[in-house]
C-alpha cells in the first residue's frame, strides 16, 4: 500500500497582513465613529445655543414690554416722566430708558396694594460685542419710597439692544418728555434685541403701545348744515 503524503500542520492565529488589515479597518470605524459623534454633538450644541439666544432675546424684551404697557404719568412730576438717554448723558451707560409704571405689588392680587415706580433700564458695555442690560426700580409711594433702588432684573449675552420711541409723527432715539399727563409720553417703542451665543446669533423686534400717551377729548363743535356735530346721533 501506498502512504499517503502528509500535509503540513496548520499554523494557529493570523499573519502579519491580517492583523494590519483588521487594524486598518478598526482604525476606520473608530474614526467615523468618532466623527458622528462629534456631528451629534454639535448639531446639539448649535440647537441649545439657538434656544439660549431666543431666551436671551425675548426675556428683556417681554418684560420692558409688560412695564411700557403699565406706563404711569401725573401731571408736573418729573418723577413719573418719560426718559430716553445715550452716551455721556445716560450715566456711565450706552444706553437708559426710564418712567413710572404701575404695578400689582409681589404676590398681591387686591388692587389696593398696587405699586408706583419709577423703573429704568440701563446697557452697560463689557466689550465690543457684549453689552449686559440691568433693570431697576425705586417705589414712588408710601414709606417703601425712602427706599434706594432695587436691582430687579439682569439681562447678559446682548450684542446689541436698542429702543427708539414714537411722538405720533416719527421715531426718536432721545426722549425728555415732561410731567405732563398725556403730551409727556410717546405713543409707542421700538425695541430691538440682539443676542450671541457661540456662533448662534438672534433678533427679536417688537413695537409696544403705550395706553398712558392716548387722549380721550369731546367732538371738536363744528356746523354741519346748521347743526352742532356733537348732536348728530
């Protein structure tokens, strides 16, 4: 009988050009890996710093708003007027907004307990491109009024923020109205707030009635076919 031949005894493990191959391949998918990961991760951050902008845009807005809607003047009182500053005149700040505005008292619901102040919003700069906006108030009656101002709203991040006022006939960047009860006020405000987050950037824009400005005066008496207008039905 013949033998057979004998084949060689195979050898346990991986050559060399396997283990680079499984290397390079590992290599490979660590790295896309990685890379939709970091792809993850900032679409996530671009989302929360939009979200942050948002926030820090309509936060000051929504409040100033809320106060200009409650706007208070008396009359001949320089307390309750209207002022709209800038540069050098606007005490160490780039910008100030103030009046008088009336409001329900913390926590209180019964109108008698409702609050004069005078509040006024103040943009400080802290660089080039980051402006921090403060809002305070000092009560006007009673015996809170020996009170110093209170800080009660702070607003950072701001690139930009402005207001611009409304005399019925054009827009003012300065206002010194009088204590005058109606003549004293403007009709409306502009307010524009810009605010950066990382590389997200948002606007938000808002033009506010101001009620305090409106007169309400009887028909002016003119003839209309013989006939006062004011007593046509």
């Amino acid at each position: 009988m013949k033998r057979s031949a004998q084949l060689p005894p195979r050898r346990a493990g991986f050559t060399l050009v396997e283990l680079l191959v499984a290397l390079a391949l590992a290599v490979v998918i660590t790295a896309l890996a990685l890379t939709m990961l970091a792809i993850t991760n900032q679409a996530r951050r671009g989302q929360a710093e939009r979200a942050a902008c948002r926030t820090d845009t309509t936060r000051p807005l929504q409040q100033l708003a809320r106060d200009l809607e409650r706007a208070f003047l008396y009359p001949k009182n320089e307390d309750t007027a209207f002022k709209l500053v800038r540069g050098t005149a606007a005490s160490n700040a780039v910008l100030e907004l103030a009046f008088a505005r009336t409001a329900a008292a913390t926590g209180e619901t019964d109108l008698r307990w409702a609050q004069v102040e005078r509040v006024s919003y103040r943009l400080t700069e802290v660089d080039m491109t980051n402006f921090t906006l403060v809002g305070a108030g000092r009560v006007l009656v009673g015996p809170a009024a020996l009170q110093p101002p209170v800080t009660n709203a702070v607003f950072q991040n701001l690139e930009t923020f402005d207001v611009l006022l409304y005399d019925g006939k054009e827009w003012k960047d300065n206002w010194a109205g009088g204590g005058t009860a109606t003549n004293g006020a403007p009709s409306a405000a502009r307010i524009t707030v810009t605010a950066r987050r990382g590389s997200a950037r948002h606007t938000s824009t808002a033009e506010v009635i101001i009620p305090v400005s409106m007169k309400f005066e009887p028909p002016k008496k003119d003839k209309v076919q013989g006939k006062d207008i004011s007593e046509i039905r």
